[in-house]
C-alpha cells in the first residue's frame, strides 16, 4: 500500500503549496495528490476551493483574480507557524519537485461544460508531455473523463466516488477506460475493494487520518492511502 499526501500534507503544512509538497517529498514519500483548476489568466493553478478565502483568508474568487490580486495570496494564512509566505502554485512548478515520484494522482476540479472539460484537458496534455508515465488524472466529474477518453489520452485517470454508488461507480469507471478508482473512506468495504480489483482497477481510499482504519484498509489489499497526515502514517504503518 502506497501513502499518498493528500494537497501535499494538508494536515501537516500548507495544501496545495510548494513548501507543502517540498515537505512530503523530505519526508522521503514519492506518491501525492493535488487539486488543479485553470485560471482567469489559462494558468492550471494548484488550489481546492473555487475561492481563496479558506486558505488566505481573502474572499475572492479565482475566476475574478488578476494576477496582482493573486501575487498578494499568502496560502499558509490556516497555519500561523508556518516558516513561509506561499504563493498559489502553478502546475510546472509542482512537477519539478515532484519530477522523480512514483505515483502523481491530479484532481482536476468540476467544469460547467463539455467544452471547459475539453478545453483543461488540452492543457493538461501539452504541460504534462514530459510526466506521462507517472501522472494519473482525476476526477468526480464525467466530463473530465469524457473529454480524457475522446481525444484518446494516453494519461492514466481515476473515477472519484463520493456517494455509494456501490457496483455502478465501479462500472462507470470501466466505461470510461478508468485505471483507478478512488473511494471516499466510508464507502471502502472490503467487497468494493474486491470488486474494484477484479475490475482491474487500481483503488485509492480518501481522506484516511486514522492510523486504526488506514491497517483495516491496507488489509484490504489498496493500492493508495490518501492521508492528511503522511507523517504519521509513514511512522504507524
């Protein structure tokens, strides 16, 4: 079972930042995941939430951001011990720290239409030539993983499974030429788990913090826990 930071370490150091990322991969763990979205300015930019408010303490949104109004961010606003200002990430700059990692799952975050979805594909195609073999691409939403299979992708790519949908999410992740499936903690049971691997798809379990439930999960037989708390589970595991 491989730990993966969940936004880098998000219980650990600042989501969704360098300094975040730089910190797991010190850690010595080479497996993360991380939020993109694309910006006012056709920037794919690291960041969860649509607004910065949770994590700057600034309301406002990325939509509307210019690039002023977003080179002010400081995004170790929730964690005021942290060292460092830290600036909102752009994809490129993930990639190099994590350039040498075994495993890269990248949620791309729901778009409002076919076209947005065909679109941010694109994008994620031409920045990520070079990281192909190791970047699994994402999502809850079916329009990511339509766009990813008409245009033939050749990335490998994730249906994310928040509600219990039971047998069906493992079906719709068949259909649309899923390697993985990620479930949401409370659903993973041991005959999804099952169902997911004689499906041949490969199975991360989200947002795993307890080190009780992540043993019964890795006895289960996953391939990836997504933890808040990398640290602790590299220590308890």
């Amino acid at each position: 079972m491989q730990i993966i930071g969940h936004r880098g370490a998000r219980g650990e150091a600042p989501e969704n930042t360098l300094g975040g990322f730089q910190y797991l991969r010190d850690l010595g763990i080479r497996a993360v995941e991380f939020d993109v979205r694309l910006s006012k300015q056709q920037e794919l930019v690291i960041i969860h939430d649509e607004n910065f408010l949770r994590t700057t303490g600034i309301d406002l949104s990325l939509a509307q951001a210019s690039i002023a109004d977003i080179q002010d961010l400081n995004f170790a606003h929730p964690i005021s011990d942290w060292q460092h200002t830290e600036s909102l990430p752009r994809l490129h700059q993930v990639m190099q720290i994590c350039h040498d990692f075994d495993h890269i799952e990248i949620e791309v975050k729901a778009v409002d239409t076919q076209d947005h979805a065909d679109e941010l594909v694109e994008f994620l195609e031409t920045a990520l030539a070079n990281d192909l073999h190791h970047a699994t691409i994402t999502s809850f939403d079916v329009k990511i993983l339509t766009a990813l299979q008409q245009r033939q992708s050749t990335f490998d790519r994730g249906f994310l499974v928040e509600f219990p949908f039971g047998i069906h999410a493992i079906e719709t992740a068949v259909n649309f030429g899923c390697d993985r499936i990620g479930w949401k903690d409370i659903l993973a049971t041991q005959e999804l788990i099952d169902l997911s691997h004689q499906a041949r798809l490969k199975t991360s379990v989200w947002t795993v913090n307890d080190v009780d439930r992540a043993k019964v999960l890795r006895d289960f037989g996953i391939h990836g826990l997504i933890t808040d708390f990398p640290k602790l589970m590299l220590e308890q595991l």
